[in-house]
C-alpha cells in the first residue's frame, strides 16, 4: 500500500483498515466490541481512498442522526486528515457537511458526505460508489435497503452486537458477497494499560455484557429483556374475534410510523404488524388503514399528539387518544405480562423489538424497572391498547 511518494495516510495501522482493503466483498462488516477501533481504522480507510484511488469517488458516511455522526465518526475524520495533513477549510464544507479533495498525481477529486438517516431526501436521492455505515444496529431495514439501491461499489458496516435480533443477521452476515470481521479492544494497539484493565472489569461484573463489549460476540441480554416467553404463529391462523383494536405510535423522520393489530382470545393476545414506515403523513395513514380494511376499526393512539388523532378522526378514521399518564408504561408493561402473547411470524419488526426490548442497567450492572427508550415503537403501540382496554382504568379514556 505504498503512496509512490504521497505523503502516508496513517501510521499505526490498526488490522481492521487491512481487512477492508483487502475484502473484494460487497458488505464488508465489522462487529466489535467496545474500544476495538473500528471507527478510527474505517476513516483511516477513506482517508487512504481519498490519496490512492485512481478514479473519483463519492463515498458516504452515515450515521442515524446527524448529532451522533458529528460527535463520533465525522470528529474521528477531521482528526485523520489533520494528523495526515489533506485537511483545510477549502475542502471542508461546513454548512453542507461535505469534504472535496483534489489528488493531482492522480488528476480526479473525491468527494466525501457526512449524512444522517433522518435525512431521508439526501439518503434516497443521490448515488455514491461507497457506504460507511457507522453503528449499523442503530439503521431500520428499509434504511438500509435504501443506501445499499444506491451505492454501486461496496458498503463498509460498524457495529456493536448488542441487539439479539437484528435485520444485519438476516439480511447481510448469510449472504455470500459479504465480509464479516469480529474484532475486539485487544486488537487495537493503541489503547493504554489502564483502559485495558478497565474495559477487563467488566468481565467480572457481568458476563452477558461482557461477551458484547468485551469479546465482541453476539448476545443474548436475557436479564434485561422485559418479555421472555411469547409464542409465534402465521397470521392466517389468528382465531376470530369479537373485536380487533389498533394501536398506532406516531413517527416520521427519526421514527417510523407503527401500526399493529391485536384480538384477545380468552387470557390470549393475538398481535400482528400492519405497518413500520417512516415518511408517513396522517393523510397517507389514513388511506393504508382505509385500503387494508381498517377504517371502522377503533385505533388507539398516543395521545401526546391531539392534533394527529383529530386529523385522522376528519379524514374517518376511528381514533382515539390512549389512556397515558405517571406510571403507565409499567402499568401497560405489567398488564401485557398477565396474557399469553402471540405474535405473527410475518411481524418482522415487531419480532425484533420483541428480542431487543430491554430494561435500563445501570453503570453499575443493577437493572431496574423502567424500559431503554429504543426499539419501542410497536411495544408502545401494543402497550396503547392493552393498557385502555383492558386496564380497570378503562373509563378514562382520552377522547
């Protein structure tokens, strides 16, 4: 990887930069543990692209929200090209989080975007020759599907594995133009001793995370994960009903939309995904739920958004605002936990906010009782019926 007389683009190179660029696959991935420098040798990877390749490139780094990628992957990248000196305020360009750089021995120019997917016009509007998607588990599937439409070389992939469940395991580790790199803190040499011993205590006060963020090895976060024994079956062998209700938490840009449908059965809660969209405005909610059969169905929303439900209550929809207030979503959590739950096997999203949601741990590994606010959009939805149906507070409800 010689730069014929360029000044080098890194020193130090940690092993993670020479396993992707030595991969010819597609998606080259790496999963690691925490400090295992996968970042740090991703942007020293883009930087070495931006000296060494002979064609011009268009490479994206993307991360879920914009304040995320600045303070960690874009910050990451700034440093990389000062410490390498391809760094000025002529190819950064602030406003528009781009980096244009000129290599005159090779007469092209690269440009490199900072995006964020609650951008969705820039991620679904333009093409590039590279991804780099920086902590991947954090990305819904269409997200992905999305970026991978729209980048014709290959996609580089970050992340940490501790979601049980996830669309990477599914849609990207099994295929056979794919890479998969598992690396941990012991491969990155510039850590201090002191670190190391650090990030080695937690070997000791708890396995499960330790496996994750220590060995950087897919894990099943069992003690914190507030349901455990739901059961799944297809759809089409839901029993009948008397009355099928909805659930509905709003979304649109950083969140999807999420719908689900749910009959009890006796002591049995049937539930089935209807939707998980982002970019869903409440007239094109009200014409999914009107052209799947749903428009004399009683949705229950989340009633933080008052003037969302009487939009959809003008555009005929039977909505109501649910039943929220101090301690429901225990409440709701606690309720839900009285039923036998089964859930569709065709609710793809929902089966994984199943596996990955959590209860919140401590810095000190005591978990207590209120639920990580991720990976909640169909449980919050559920969560919205159950609790103002069910609850012996039913009769508050929020018109």
């Amino acid at each position: 990887m010689e730069t014929s007389g360029r000044q080098e683009v890194t020193q130090y190179l940690n092993k993670q930069f020479y396993q992707i660029h030595e991969s010819k696959a597609r998606f080259r991935v790496q999963q690691g543990g925490t400090r295992s420098g996968k970042t740090w040798a991703c942007c020293q990877y883009i930087a070495f692209l931006l000296t060494d390749s002979p064609k011009p490139l268009v490479i994206s780094i993307i991360r879920k929200t914009l304040p995320a990628l600045k303070g960690s992957v874009q910050r990451d990248f700034i440093h990389i090209l000062q410490e390498t000196g391809i760094y000025w305020d002529g190819v950064h360009n602030k406003a528009e989080n781009t980096f244009k750089y000129y290599d005159g021995e090779n007469n092209v120019e690269h440009l490199v975007e900072m995006l964020s997917v609650d951008e969705p016009q820039k991620i679904r509007g333009r093409k590039r020759n590279i991804a780099l998607l920086e902590e991947t588990n954090e990305l819904l599937l269409e997200d992905f599907r999305q970026i991978n439409m729209r980048t014709t070389d290959y996609i580089i992939m970050t992340f940490n594995p501790s979601d049980p469940v996830h669309w990477i395991y599914d849609e990207v580790i099994p295929r056979n133009d794919c890479d998969l790199f598992i690396t941990t803190y012991k491969d990155n040499k510039h850590l201090s001793p002191e670190l190391v011993k650090e990030i080695e205590r937690m070997r000791e006060r708890d396995v499960d995370y330790w496996r994750v963020y220590g060995q950087g090895q897919r894990a099943v976060l069992s003690r914190r994960q507030i349901y455990n024994n739901w059961k799944f079956i297809n759809y089409k062998d839901f029993p009948e009903a008397d009355y099928i209700y909805l659930g509905l938490d709003f979304g649109f840009s950083n969140d999807p939309l999420a719908i689900c449908e749910v009959r009890k059965v006796g002591d049995k809660l049937y539930v089935h995904e209807i939707c998980y969209k982002k970019g869903m405005t409440n007239q094109d909610t009200a014409n999914f739920l009107i052209d799947n059969g749903y428009n004399d169905t009683l949705v229950y929303c989340d009633s933080a958004e008052p003037k969302s439900i009487e939009e959809l209550k003008r555009l005929n929809i039977y909505a109501k605002g649910a039943i929220k207030g101090q301690g429901s979503i225990n409440a709701g959590i606690s309720l839900i936990k009285e039923f036998d739950v089964y859930l569709s096997n065709e609710s793809k999203n929902f089966i994984d906010e199943y596996h990955s949601y959590y209860w919140h741990e401590l810095k000190d590994g005591t978990i207590i009782n209120k639920p990580m606010d991720r990976m909640n959009h169909l449980q919050d939805a559920l969560r919205y019926i159950v609790y103002s149906v069910y609850s012996k507070r039913n009769d508050f409800f929020v018109i």
